[in-house]
C-alpha cells in the first residue's frame, strides 16, 4: 500500500548538508575532533530551562520538554495518513467538491475495462460517523484513491491512501478509525491506551502507526528538534542505518571532490547508545563552513526497533542548528557545541512508553439525565447511555462510556445501500444517538489505580502494555 503524506517544518539541506547531514552519519571512522563524552554538564541556564516543563503526547509515547517550547506535529499515520484541519467542520463540502473535481479529471484516462475493475471510482460514500464523506478515485488505475474526511466537533480529519487494491476493503479500515477517533487538546494525556495525533486520539491497535513532532525552543529559535516513531511491519528498516549512510555519503563526498570539506566535519559523539528501550546509534557533529553555508550542529540517533511491535517501533531523532526558513547552516547558530549536547540529552533521555500516571486529570462535569449525544461527538460524561436503534442486539443497546472517549456507532446486520452491493451483509456500523440513563458509580483517579489492576487492564487491553 502506497500513503500520501503532509510535512511541515521540514528542514530543506544545502549542498554542505547533502555531503555531511546528519541522516548520512553513523559509526564511521573516529575523528580526533571528538569533544564530547556519554553526557554532558548542564549550564545554569539550560537548568532555569527546564526549570518548568511539560509533557507532550505522540503517537504513544511522550517527551519532557521546557514550558515554553512550540511543537509542531508533522506526518501522522493511523491505517492511512491523517491529518488535522481545526475549525474547519463548514468546509467539508468544499473539500467534496475540490477532491471531486480532480477526480472527474482523472476520468478520461479509463476505457470501459479499467473503469469495469473499479466498481466505486467516482462515488462519494457516507462514512460510518454522521457528517464523514468518503471520496474513492485513482491516480493509476489499478486502485484507489480514497480521502475520508471525517468531522470531529468543530475540527475535520483527513484520513487518505493513494492506492488500494479494489479487494482490499480498505474503506472499513477508514471507518473503523473514525469512530473511535475523538479531539484532543494540545496538553491533554489520555489514560487509556491508543495514538496521540494532531487534535486527535485514537484507541485501539492497528497495522500502520506513525507519528512526528518538531520541537522549537523559545530560547533558541534557530533550534530544530525533531522526533519520529514509526511502527515496523515484518522487517526492519535498514535503509537507515546511520553505518551504511555514512559510508555512501563519504564515498559521494570524495567522488564528487568534496572529501576534504566531508573531513572537517567536528565530531562531537559517536556512540552506540540505549535511550528507554531503544538501543541505536547516535552520531553528534558539527558540519564545516562551506560557501554560503555556516557550520552548525547536526545530531541523530537511529534505533530501528522490533518488527509488527506498536510499543517499540523505529525511532528516529534530530537536532539542527542555524535554521532559517526550514534552511539547515543559513544563520549563524545561537547555541554552543557543549549547550547543544546537553540540551539534546536533556529532551530524548525523557523519550518513553506513555504509562497511566501520565494521563492529566478528567475534568468534573455536571451532565444531567436524559442528555443526547450523536456517534461520533464526545462523551461529556461517564456513565451508562442507551440508543433507541432498531435491528440492535440487546447487549449493545446500553453502553458504558467514559467522559472524554467518542460515542460509538452500533453494529445492525441490515443491508442497505451501497454497503450491501459491495461489501455483504456483514454486520455494519451504524450511527446513532445515545442517551444517558445512569451515572457511573465509581470513576478512580489516575493516582488511585492499584498496581495489579493497572496490570490487569494492560494486559487485556494490550497484551502486556499501555500507551
């Protein structure tokens, strides 16, 4: 499966880059440049720094960072590539028609066979959610483009695949992320385990996971930090190995002419090094002064993780000094080479699974009986709701939803429209609107969880893990 992806902040290379970037630099020949040991001492300021901090959720996993720092969140996958379009809910049907347009152009590339193979190319499908539009084409007439656009109060969430066999039934992979996918504030943790994204979070586990922040420091704007965790599926990826990119950049380096400029790169660290449960390489340096391009920091550490492992996928981490407009080396560095190992071991040493004790605390809401609340919207209050939905077994008639978590769809083996000519009369997600009827008894705070049954729910939730 091919995915369409959306960076931001990307970090565009000058020539001096391409030669000694960062991403080509691994466990190459020792420099007796090297300056810096396993860790290194912090500055008072560096320490006023971090002197009041806070937690950020990524995908599952979180990192300490100080107070004041920007994050930007960049490519994000779940099933598909999503992403976060705030405020946007009244635009859903310019989308429609925009994403229509370029499919109807993409029309008369088809002869009568091809269009026979693709059954749904050009169609606009109700999502499994109220409001969600999922628009099918194709780039290549072998499968499908699908963008879901799926509405979450005021906010809408792209879900896209470039290329889908017809066979595939990828369309349910969308809707079954859309209906457990619920908005998030920026400082929000939640408890339960699933993916932190842009405006978002989904519980559950799945296939394809991706997630990507960029961390910028109030006290060095030129700073670029830039975290990725990317899940495995069953192999690893050894196409980034620091050891093999360095060697092709030095043998591009010396071919091209360059060997000289690749040799004055300073080496800051080398090292094989275990940051939580990842074990990687890291490679800290600083890139010489080369025509308009000023010398300035580039660190890494790559670990590649597990195969098919949610809880410990490849990870991937950069710094780069004297950033301007996403240029690498344009200004001057505002950092110093001993300010910027610390500041870099100060960040990702915090890099960790998500655990319970991370979740912020629910806020106290006063809902009251009878309230209403479609799929799809957030659950303002803990307690026992019921739908009125007809062709619904009794079992999932009464549901007991937590403050925060989506109101879910329910589940009717009728067959109607579209949905029964091509997928069956499995049973399907249907929307529908919930009714509290009673209030949860009991609601633990996070601190009040034993141990046993923060083990307990783990293991059931997530085969011995949270996040």
């Amino acid at each position: 499966m091919i995915m369409t992806v959306v960076s931001k902040g990307c970090v565009q290379p000058l020539l001096i880059a391409f030669l000694v970037s960062i991403y080509t630099a691994g466990c190459g020949r020792t420099s007796p440049n090297v300056i810096g040991g396993n860790m290194t001492e912090n500055s008072p300021h560096l320490m006023s720094m971090f002197n009041k901090t806070k937690t950020i959720c990524f995908g599952r996993f979180v990192v300490k960072v100080p107070l004041d720092t920007a994050v930007v969140y960049g490519p994000a996958e779940v099933e598909s590539s999503i992403e976060y379009r705030e405020g946007e809910v009244e635009k859903i049907g310019e989308y429609v028609s925009a994403r229509m347009e370029e499919v109807e152009k993409d029309r008369k590339f088809f002869n009568r066979d091809s269009l026979s193979s693709l059954p749904l190319f050009g169609q606009v499908i109700d999502g499994a959610i109220p409001g969600q539009k999922i628009i099918v084409g194709s780039r290549d007439r072998v499968g499908y483009q699908i963008l879901s656009i799926v509405p979450v109060e005021k906010d809408i969430f792209f879900q896209e695949v470039t290329s889908v066999l017809p066979d595939d039934n990828f369309i349910n992979r969308m809707n079954q992320v859309a209906t457990v996918l619920r908005s998030r504030k920026a400082d929000e943790i939640p408890a339960e385990p699933g993916v932190c994204i842009e405006g978002g979070y989904i519980t559950g586990k799945y296939e394809y996971e991706r997630a990507t922040i960029g961390l910028r420091l109030n006290e060095y704007p030129d700073v670029h930090i830039s975290i990725d965790v990317h899940k495995n599926l069953a192999f690893l990826n050894n196409e980034s190995n620091p050891k093999i990119l360095h060697e092709q950049a030095q043998a591009k380096a010396e071919a091209a002419g360059f060997g000289a400029v690749f040799s004055r790169r300073k080496i800051l660290r080398e090292q094989v090094r275990q940051i939580g449960n990842w074990a990687g390489q890291e490679m800290a340096f600083r890139t010489p002064t080369y025509k308009r391009a000023v010398s300035a920091h580039e660190f890494r550490f790559y670990s590649p993780g597990s195969v098919n492992d949610p809880f410990h996928p490849q990870l991937d981490i950069r710094l780069d000094s004297g950033v301007k407009d996403n240029a690498r080396g344009a200004i001057s560095p505002s950092i110093t080479d001993e300010e910027a190992l610390a500041l870099w071991d100060m960040i990702i040493k915090t890099i960790r699974l998500r655990e319970p004790s991370d979740a912020t605390p629910a806020k106290v809401s006063n809902v009251p009986l009878a309230t209403q609340v479609d799929t799809g919207k957030t659950c303002p209050e803990s307690g026992w709701w019921e739908t009125a939905q007809r062709d619904v077994a009794d079992s999932d008639r009464r549901r007991l939803v937590r403050a925060g978590d989506v109101m879910p769809v329910v589940f009717t083996s009728t067959s109607i429209g579209i949905w029964s000519k091509f997928f069956g009369k499995s049973p399907l997600p249907i929307a529908t609107t919930w009714r509290l009827v009673a209030y949860d008894d009991y609601s633990p705070k996070v601190d009040e969880v034993t141990e046993s049954t923060n083990h307990l729910s783990q293991i059931d939730v997530n085969g011995g893990n949270h996040a």
